[in-house]
C-alpha cells in the first residue's frame, strides 16, 4: 500500500502546485483549467464510492450532477431575479450563497439518489446499467422541456455565487474552495473505505451470498452506499455550475455519466485517487488534443483505447502495480 | 483535397496564434471565434468560419490574429475556452457561436469582461432585449425574425389555416411564437416535436388529418432533413414554408427534389444583386469549391464589418471601436446594413422559393417577406 | 380523432417498431453469445447508411446500396471484432463500456472526415416512393410498408437461421455456456466473428432502410442506440424473441404517446402547456415503460441470466 | 429430551418433473450432530438451500428456535443465529483471512453503518476474529489473501466465519470435503467438542467421520428420507443398505 499512497500524495501535490505556479505567472486559465479537474475529480469520486466499493455499474449519475448542477441554479437565477421561489412556510427568494445552495444540492441529489436507487437496486447486471440510464434519460428530457429554467437553453448565472470570507470571483480562491472540497471528499471516502460499512459493501460486491450468510442485507448496505455516492456527484454538479456560471441540460445527458465513468475507470477501479488521475488525464487530453486538429475526437478515441486495452489497472494500477484496491 | 487544405489552414493559425500569444504586440488585434467543428452540426461552424477566414484572408492585414477553437456544441466547453481567450490569449473581440445555448452561456459573462460579441448566427430573444449589453452586436438576426417574415408571407399569399410544428425546446418556442406574431389566419394545430426526433410519420399523419392549407416548420438540421423527406413521400401536397434553416446550401443536397418548389424565408441569397455579394459569391465558390450558404454569408459580413471598424477606430479605445462598429460602414452582401438601437440588424428578409441549377439545388429570391424589419425586443433594452 | 388516423398512427408504430428490431436483434445477439455491451452498435447503423448513400449516389441503384450497407456494416463489423472486441469478451462490462465508448469517438469523426461534414443525400428509389392506398381509405407510404416488410422477411429470416441451421445452434449453445461449446470444439472465435459481423449487418441495413427517409448524417447513430439498448432491456437481453416483443411495444408506445399524450393533456390544460408537457412526457415514456418493465420483472419479459 | 432447535416438518420443493425434496421431515436437537448422507443427486444441497432461505419450498414448514421461519430470507435467518459453510467456499477472495473473519462479527453484531471508525482498530469485532480463527488454527494466516489460500484452509476459514456468527445451529455442507486425512481428522475432533456450543447438521460423504461423530443420521434418496436413527441402526437398516451402501462393506 505505500507505494499507492505516495503515488496519491503526489497527485494531490501537483493539481495544487500547478495552479498556484500559474497564479504566479498570471495564468487565470490554467487556474480555471485545474478548478475544473478537481470539481470533475470529485463528480469521479462519488461515483466511486458505487462503482469502486460497491461495484454497481451505474450509467446514470449524471442524473445527481444534473440535479446538484439545477439546485444551484434556481437558487441563484432566484436571487439575482429577486423573485420567491416560495412563500409558504416563509418568504424564500432564492440564494447566492454557496453553503446554503451545496446543501440544498446535497439533499437533493440524495433524494434523487434514494429514489433512483431503491428501485434501481432491484435490478442487477446489464440491466442496472441500464435503468440507472433510463433514469438519467428521463431527467434529461424534463430539463429540455422545463421552460421555466431556461430549457435546452440552459440558465446563465451573472455573477458567481458567493463563499462568506472569500471572493470566488478571484480564480484561485475558488480554485481553493473546489480543491477543499475534493480532499474532503477523499479523506471521507478513504475513511469510508476502511470503516464496517466499507468492509461490508465490499464483502456484498465480492460475493453477496457471504454477506448474506452473515446476516447482513446487500440491498440496504448497496442503497446507503448509492445515497452516500449521489451527493457528492450532485455537490460536484453545484460546483462544475457554479465554475461555468451556466447550467444547461447537457449536464444530465448519457454522455456526462460517460465521462463521470471514464475518470473512475482510467484511473483505476477502486483505487481510491483514481477519479482524480482520470480527470486530469482526460481534461488535459482535451485541452491538448483540442488545437491538434479538427478531428481531434479520433486521436482521444485511439487514446482512450489503448489505456482500456493494455493499461489494465487503470493509470494507477500500472506504476503502482497490483494488490492494494478498497 | 479541399479537407485537407482548411484542415492545414486551420491548424496554422492556431498555431501561429498560439506562438504569438507570449509576445503580445499591442497593435495588434486578437479575435477569438469558438464554433462547432465537430459532430452532427459541424456543418454549419465550418460554413461560418470559412466564410469569415474568406474575409480576413482578403484584407492581407498582418496585425489581425484569428484563434479558432472547436466547441463540440457543448456549453461547458464553449465556457471553458471562451474563459481561456479571455484571461489568458487576452483576445479583444469574439465571435462564431452558432447555437443559442452556447451564446447564452459564453456571451453575458464575454461582455461583462470589456470584450466585443459579434454573433455570426446565434440571436436569443434575452440578449435582444431586457439583457441586452452594449459590447454584444448581433450580425445575422434576432431568431425570430425569419419565422415573422414567414407569418408575414403567408398573409401576403392568402393561407388561412396553417400547421405549424417546432421541436420542443426554447429556440422552437420563439419560432412559433415570432410566426404567430405576424400570422394573422387559423391554426390548423401547433404540435412540439421531441428535439432530435427523427420519424417524423405520427405528426405528418396528424397534418393530413387536420384540415391545413398550408404547413409552417422549423426543424433544423437532421430533423429537417428527414421531416421533409417524410413529407414529400407520404402524399400530402400542402404547399410548406419554413425559414432558410432547413433550406440552406448545405442541408438542400441532402434533401435533393423533396425541397422543390418550397418557400423559405432568408436575410440572404446568392442572387441579390450587389458587387459585393456577386464577388463573395465567385471568391467562396473559388477557395472552397462549394457554393455559400446563408452561414458562410454572415461569417463574411461579421469580417467585413470588424475590418470596416478596425479602419475607423482602434479596438483598445472601446467607445470609438463602438460608435465604429454602429456605424457598420462597411458593404454587405445584403446591400445596405445598418444596426437598431440593440445591436440588432435591421434588414430586409426576403421569401426564396428552392430551385434545381444542374444538378446542383439551390434557391431564388421571390419577393420581400418583410423591409427594413427590426426585432420585436429592441423596445425592452435599456442599453 | 378519426378512426383513420388511429389506425394510420398504429402502423407508423408498427414500422417504427421493425425498425428498431433490426437494431436491438443484433445488440441482443452479441450479448446473448458474447457477454458484450456494444456501445458502438450505433455506429454500424451509421456506417451502413453512409455505404449505402454512397453507392446510391455512384450506382443510382437503391438495391445495389442496400446490398453495399449490409457488406459494409458486416466489414466493419468483423475488423473492429478481430482487432478491439476479441480482447474484451474477459474483461466486465465496465472495459467494454469505456472501450466501445472511445469507439464511437473513432467512427464519428472518421467517417466525418472521410464523408465531409454535411449530410449525404440518399433518397427513397422511384418504384417504392409515394403513398399507396390501403383498405379504409388510409393513404401510406409505400416505402414504409416496404421497410415493414423487409423488417419481418428479415426477422423471420434470423429466427430461421438462429432455429434451423448448424450455425443457429451454435448460437444458441454460445448463449447457454459460452465454455461448453469450446470444449466442444466450436471454433469460437470464428463464431464470435460471424455473430458479431451479423449484427453489424443487420444494424447496417436498418441504417440504410431508414437513411432514404431520414438523415444520414454523422452521430444518426446514438439515438437509435440508445432506443435499441430499451428494446433490449423490455425483451429480456439474450432473447431473439424478447428483442422483436421489446421493439414493436416500444415502436407502439414512443409513436401512440407522442400523437396521444398531448391531446389528452389538452382536454386539461390549455393547448400551449398542453403541448409543451404531452411532448416533453411523450419524449419520456420509453424511459418509464422501461422502468416499469425491469421492476416488474428485473431480468426483462423472457430474460434469461442478467 | 428438550424440544428441538431446527424442525423441518414435510418439505418438497420440485423442479419441473424432478422431485427434489419428497415430503421431508427431520429435526436438530441440542447438543447433537445430525449427518445427512445420501448417493450424488439425492437433494442434500437443495434441502441445505432451503433450510438456510436460499430456496423458497413448495411445500412444508421450517422452524427454529421454535419459530416459523418458511418465509423469511437468508438475512433474517442469519439473524436467529443459523450458521452456515458452503460445499463450494463462497468468501470474500480479494479480502485477508482476519477481514472475512471480521466481517462475520460485525455479522453477529448488526449494525454494519458505521461509517467512520477503522473496522479493523475495532478491539470488540478482532477478538471475536480472532478467537475463531485459532479455534480453527488459521491464526498465523490471518494476514493472507483468501484468494492465496489452500483449499483446505478456506474450508477452515468457512467454519471460523460462522464460529464468529456465535450461531444456535449450524449447517454445514461437506466441510470436509479437500481436507487431507490429518485434517479431516482434526476438524472431526474439533466438531465434536463444537456441539456442546450449538447443534449441527451434517451433510458429509466422508463416511468414517459420519460414523465417528453423528449422534443420528438421516439417509436421503431421491429427495425422500428413507431412514433417520443412530448409526448402528442406519448400518444394520436393510433398506438403507440396498439404496446406498450397496456392496460397499462397512468398516
């Protein structure tokens, strides 16, 4: 194992010196450019938590990105419209205040997770992948057609939503917020991993008819685990909106719980920095292969392909070799 | 070949940007145009940046840089590099986005950062009016403005009882909406489609069931396509009418002699007789050995009208640069341009009817749908 | 709501319906046999519809076009089978999901770049175009009657093929213990090939039937795909039988509820919001039709093993 | 004779034409081992699956403890202290030893949410590991990958995970089975003590160890049990003799 935590350690270093050099050098993008590898980072590693501890293959957390992504958004589209959201039980005009949105993101991407999940675990296999999609699918076309939220359009936020204490409008200081939360998010997870929830849930992905035998019910301990993992890709959504200021229907579609899934695997299944080396491998890949050529899909596809193929382990397993896992 | 040759050509400036961007000379003046180069729509990115490249390449300056980016249509990725033109290639005008919910996410944050906005396409109702900004110009049209000319056309042609059909989603809503604006018949029904539909048979069903003499549509790109297809197979000769989306250079070969005879409503045709226009028309058809569409003309105008500004004022002095680009001194392909007090075009938008020269489609102009047309949202900005 | 059109709407499901079959039948193959999810299934419809515009435009025969999409898919089909797919059938799905994922990134941009960035033109031949008229005065088109025809010739044709030949019962061996039949001697991976390049073709011919009447443009593909994974789901993933149950129900209810769902909200609502959420609903449905389906029953309606 | 742990009342359980379970009855008193033998196909594994929730019956009633469990699953039955090992080890393989065996206490404890505290600091839940763990003498392996383990060694740590159970009953299925002579008859000597801590029943083909330690034995035949009685009986019992044991002479 201490290979794996070194190699961790200095992952964690670079996505932190590398913004601060750049601030240095008045390099705002690159700062802009690393917020975005943790905040995706983060979106990897909830997912994680699901796909690596509990092995549920789920292609629809873009569903709990999108919802943290929108609880953002009509919070602040609310306050800086100076119109109610509600009246009843008190007059609530909306926020800007990053707290109190990350919270109402959490608590609903959890319900959105515990709804989705009690009726998705009943399924296991291909077919979970695939109602985890349908799902996903279902809150895509709600989105599209939800006018009220700017509909395909997307909603744009004017100005950042604000961190009391801090100016989130200064790229590093919401670099440093983003960053905070994503080694959080890590030092949560790790202890989740070590802890007797972690042991079960794992024990229930290896072979679920032990965690039977031993009195343990899969179903609940797979149902924490997807209501724990929900919110913290919904937390990542609220963030990735709050980066862009603009939260748009894109967020919910197939194609993001794809690339949510991309960080996780090319980092390593299971591993617990894997969705942290998966998005900076796959933004960097994005941003470099962006100005090759028009068709710079292809290369990022060939790319994508040789690490499924011949890196086995995912980016960490190669030099950190095997063993190791949750 | 001719791949290959924008694909070079692309690369180069890029490149050569990217090599620049250490030593920022401050004559110079740096443009950042992101659009869709990848995908399903990249069609229309390309129309619009070689139409633009057409322009600057012309104007033999060597103190304009061009950077092009790919935005692969999607929002968090128009934001991402339209952050980086902004804080760190420092460019001083942008442009290219062709889809509304890309401009809505780049354009506000843009201004608000003292950088010019020319939209070569994209015109949501929200930036014409109540969040209008005095660095955003609009070059094509507000987006409802093609579809008011089509309600206006109708009138002029006596159709009482038309079904018109959008997809489902806000673009299609200001469609109908900027057609019943000027529509004055029944409606025979109003249905919104899934976005990204493509059997289209339930709702041609439902058409020949209504009762309709005529049949408004905006379906842009693929969904056009295959409506029109559909349509043209299935019996129902009610004469249709749509704005030039579906009835460009590059979507008519694909629907070949379905779109015969079809009227559609443009700000621009290669037969409007200019000097300008007639040379644009020649140059395009020359460097890329295929005929202009309606995009490529506004990725021209948009160049033209920044090298017509650029002569007048430096960019660095923003208010000059403003009163440079108002002033849209420059000639069109439409013939005379001039801006309404939001930023917006106003121009004449003429009916085309589809014709076939050789075995190429293509359109002609018919009559004037709507002259001198300003948008219905200029009233509401306060700039 | 006359009856006319209720019965019109019910063969656009139909036809609809056969459509999707001839997609989610070769999905359905390769992962009853193969244990694989193919994302890039989506992709072969494509490249079965360029093939097949392309030749359309060379030959001007919409035979000869149809016969180049099912070559060209199968092509297709076999290269990416012998050179990615063979090294995934032991990896889970996870790997496959990625791998075939970065696949559609490859095929999208290659044919783009081979094809150019427009839309092809491939138009329905003069001998199939037009409408015909059916009993009750329905007027239809006689190309979709065609493809509902072809659709059944083929299915019937598959279910032929899976019952009947030596190859069929390979399959259906492969399907039950992929293990047992290579203790048996199976060539596997030359079955793993025909199967594979067999669904490649299937989805090549559907992309060509529908490329004459819709787009064929890149990325046509994904939507189709993600409606054949629906199918696939309803039927029972493994199941020839499940996949033609699963498409003509989804066929049904994705056209029925589009036409139907707004009309009954507008009965309710006024008809601006009437529309707007019967369309937004109706774009829903397969999605909840699914869901229903899995937790009624969670292995689909004649699924065998997950 | 106090009234029995485990009863199982007229089960049958068929699939299609196969009758898998005939009508079978039998019970689990305190203190007793209870061997269930019968030829390959007999139905033992089904009766076991049924037993422990794993197989709803068709028909017949189970009981434990005096309480009718025909309806509950594996889980709940856990729960009322049902310890079981498999024929075919199903262990946590990516696991070590010591982790699968402190994954059956925090079984026994039940409540698995805790979500912070390191499980393996738990002072509690490795006592209970590791105390059954020597009691089967897989102490110095603890470490160990089960996936590295000998097969003999995983049977070991089958029966020590349900040891961690503290189980009221245990049912085991062919614990012996991949054991060498030595351990075999290590593993007899150490069932014989164990039925002092709870009954268990049998279900094992190693005949010498059958006869060693079975207080009764049951004899399975197509899903019907054709005899149950003490091992001389079952011994001298024509029947059982002409349906199994055949020509085979008994030690």
């Amino acid at each position: 194992m201490g290979r794996e935590r070194l190699f961790n350690a200095a992952m964690l270093l670079a996505l932190l010196a590398v913004p601060l050099l750049a601030w240095g050098l008045q390099e705002p993008f690159i700062i802009t450019l690393a917020t975005k590898v943790a905040i995706l980072a983060l979106a990897g590693v909830g997912l994680n938590i699901a796909l690596g501890l509990g092995g549920l293959v789920s292609l629809g957390h873009a569903a709990f990105f999108g919802i943290g992504g929108y609880a953002m958004g009509t919070l602040a589209s609310h306050a800086q419209n100076y119109e109610p959201l509600f009246s009843w039980p008190f007059l609530f005009e909306g926020s800007n205040q990053m707290p109190l949105i990350w919270l109402t993101a959490v608590l609903a991407s959890a319900s959105g997770a515990l709804v989705i999940g009690a009726l998705s675990l009943r399924t296991s296999g291909v077919y979970f992948i695939m109602i985890t999609l349908a799902f996903c699918q279902m809150l895509y076309y709600f989105a599209i057609s939800w006018s009220a939220y700017g509909g395909e359009d997307g909603l744009s936020i004017w100005v950042r939503n604000e961190m009391p204490g801090l100016n989130t409008l200064d790229p590093i200081q919401f670099f440093a917020v983003a960053f905070g939360v994503l080694c959080l998010a890590l030092w949560f997870s790790a202890r989740l991993a070590r802890s007797a929830f972690g042991l079960a849930l794992s024990a229930a992905r290896q072979s679920e008819e032990r965690v039977e035998t031993v009195g343990l019910a899969p179903f609940k301990l797979r149902l924490v685990a997807f209501v724990i993992s929900g919110p913290i890709t919904g937390l990542a959504g609220a963030l990735f909106a709050d980066l862009n200021r603009f939260v748009s229907p894109t967020m919910l579609s197939w194609h993001t719980s794809g690339e949510i899934m991309i960080f996780v695997i090319l980092g390593g299944v299971g591993r617990l920095y894997g969705p942290l080396v998966g998005a900076a491998v796959y933004i960097l890949l994005e941003h470099l292969l962006g100005g090759i050529s028009e068709y710079w899909q292809i290369f990022l596809g060939l790319l994508l392909l040789g690490m499924v193929l011949f890196a086995r382990g995912g980016l960490i397993g190669a030099p950190v070799g095997s063993g190791g896992g949750a | 070949m001719k791949l290959l040759k924008s694909l070079a050509m692309a690369t180069a400036v890029s490149t050569l940007a990217l090599s620049a961007q250490t030593m920022a000379a401050q004559a110079e003046t740096k443009i950042g145009m992101i659009t869709t180069l990848s995908g399903g729509g990249a069609g229309l990115g390309v129309d619009v940046r070689d139409g633009f490249m057409l322009a600057i390449e012309a104007a033999g300056r060597d103190d304009i840089v061009v950077v092009i980016e790919d935005d692969q249509r999607k929002p968090e990725s128009a934001v991402q590099i339209a952050d980086r033109m902004i804080q760190s290639e420092k460019v001083d005008i942008m442009t290219g986005i062709i889809w509304s919910n890309l401009a809505m996410a780049v354009i506000p944050a843009a201004t608000a950062q003292d950088v010019f906005y020319l939209s070569p396409n994209a015109g949501p109702s929200a930036l014409a009016g109540k969040r209008c900004h005095k660095n955003y110009f609009n070059v094509a049209w507000q987006n409802d403005n093609l579809h008011e000319a089509a309600g206006a056309y109708a009138n002029d042609a006596s159709l009482k009882n038309s079904f018109i059909m959008a997809p489902n989603y806000p673009a299609g809503k200001d469609a109908l909406t900027g057609y019943k604006r000027m529509y004055s018949g029944e409606l025979a029904g109003e249905i919104y489609t899934k976005l990204g539909q493509t059997d289209y048979a339930a709702e041609i069903a439902q058409i020949r069931a209504s009762g309709a003499d005529s049949v408004y549509f905006f379906l842009p790109g693929g969904m056009g396509i295959s409506f029109l297809k559909q349509y043209a197979d299935s019996g129902v000769d009610l004469p249709v009418v749509g704005p030039a989306f579906s009835f460009d250079q590059g979507i008519l070969q694909a629907v070949g002699k379905a779109a015969l005879g079809i009227k559609n409503t443009s700000q621009w045709n290669k037969d409007i007789d200019n000097a300008a226009n007639a040379a644009f028309v020649a140059d395009f058809q020359a460097k890329y050995d295929r005929l202009p569409s309606l995009y490529a003309s506004q990725g021209f105008d948009t160049a033209n009208l920044i090298l017509s500004a650029l002569d007048k004022a430096d960019v660095k002095d923003q208010d000059a640069f403003r009163a440079a680009l108002e002033a849209a001194e420059f000639d069109s392909v439409r013939g005379d341009f001039k801006f309404g007090p939001n930023h917006h075009p106003v121009q004449n938008i003429y009916v085309r009817e589809v014709i076939q020269e050789g075995d190429i489609f293509t359109n002609k102009i018919i009559a004037t749908g709507l002259s001198n047309h300003a948008d219905a949202y200029a009233s509401e900005c306060k700039m | 709501m006359s009856f006319i059109l209720i019965l019109e709407q019910v063969l656009n499901g139909l036809q609809f319906g056969v459509m999707l079959f001839l997609m989610a039948a070769g999905l359905t193959l390769v992962f009853g046999v193969m244990g694989l999810i193919n994302l890039a299934h989506g992709s072969l419809y494509m490249v079965g519809a360029f093939a097949a515009a392309a030749v359309a435009g060379l030959t001007g025969s919409f035979l000869l076009a149809l016969i180049a999409s099912l070559a060209a898919a199968a092509a297709a089909g076999a290269l990416v089978e012998v050179t990615v797919i063979r090294r995934l059938y032991d990896r889970d799905h996870l790997d496959q999901v990625l791998a075939t994922f970065a696949l559609i990134l490859i095929f999208s941009e290659g044919t783009r770049w081979l094809f150019g960035s427009f839309p092809l033109f491939l138009d329905v031949p003069a001998y199939l175009s037009g409408p015909v008229t059916l009993p009750f005065g329905i007027q239809y088109p006689l190309y979709r009657l065609a493809i509902i025809a072809i659709g059944l010739v083929v299915g019937a044709g598959l279910f032929w093929l899976i019952a009947r030949t030596r190859i069929g019962v390979q399959i259906r061996a492969g399907e039950a213990d992929r293990e047992m039949i290579a203790a048996l001697g199976v060539d596997i991976s030359k079955l793993y090939t025909v199967v594979f390049a067999l669904g490649a073709a299937l989805a090549g011919l559907a992309g060509a039937l529908v490329g004459a009447i819709q787009s064929v443009q890149v990325g046509m593909g994904e939507p189709v795909l993600i409606l054949a994974f629906v199918v696939i789901v309803i039927g029972g993933i493994g199941s020839i039988k499940g996949a033609l149950v699963g498409a003509l129900l989804v066929g049904l209810t994705d056209t029925l509820g589009g036409v139907f769902l707004p009309r009954l909200f507008a009965l309710m609502l006024e008809p601006a919001d009437a529309a707007s959420l019967g369309a937004s609903l109706a774009s829903m449905l397969i999605y909840i039709l699914m869901a229903a389906v899995l937790l009624v029953r969670p292995s689909g309606l004649f699924g065998g093993s997950a | 004779m106090t009234n029995p742990v485990l009863k199982v009342e007229n089960l049958s359980k068929s699939f299609g034409a196969l009758k898998a379970s005939n009508d079978v009855s039998l019970d689990l008193r305190p203190g007793e081992i209870h061997a269930l033998i019968g030829p390959n196909g007999a139905g033992k594994s089904t009766l076991i699956k049924q037993i422990s929730g794993g197989l709803r019956p068709d028909a017949g009633r189970i009981e434990v403890l005096g309480r009718d469990v025909t309806v509950l699953d594996t889980v709940a039955r856990a729960r009322m202290g049902l310890g079981r090992t498999f024929q075919i080890s199903s262990l946590a393989m990516e696991f070590s030893v010591l982790q699968n065996a402190v994954l059956g206490a925090l079984g026994a404890r039940g409540r698995a949410f805790g979500l912070f505290r390191n499980v393996m600091r738990d002072a509690a839940l490795l006592e209970t590991a590791h105390d059954a763990l020597s009691r089967v003498g897989l102490q110095d392996v603890a470490q160990q990958r089960t996936a590295d383990l000998s097969h003999g060694q995983r049977r070991q740590l089958e029966v020590a995970v349900a040891l961690t159970l503290k189980p009221r009953l245990f049912l085991m299925d062919e614990p012996m089975a991949g054991l060498g002579a030595s351990g075999s008859k290590e593993l007899t000597g150490f069932l014989d003590a164990l039925r002092q801590e709870a009954p268990i029943l049998l279900v094992e083909p190693d005949m010498d160890a059958v006869f060693a330690l079975a207080d009764r034995i049951s004899v399975l035949v197509y899903g019907a049990v054709i005899a149950t009685g003490t091992a001389d009986e079952i011994r001298n019992n024509p029947e059982v003799r002409r349906a199994y044991l055949g020509e085979e002479e008994l030690a």
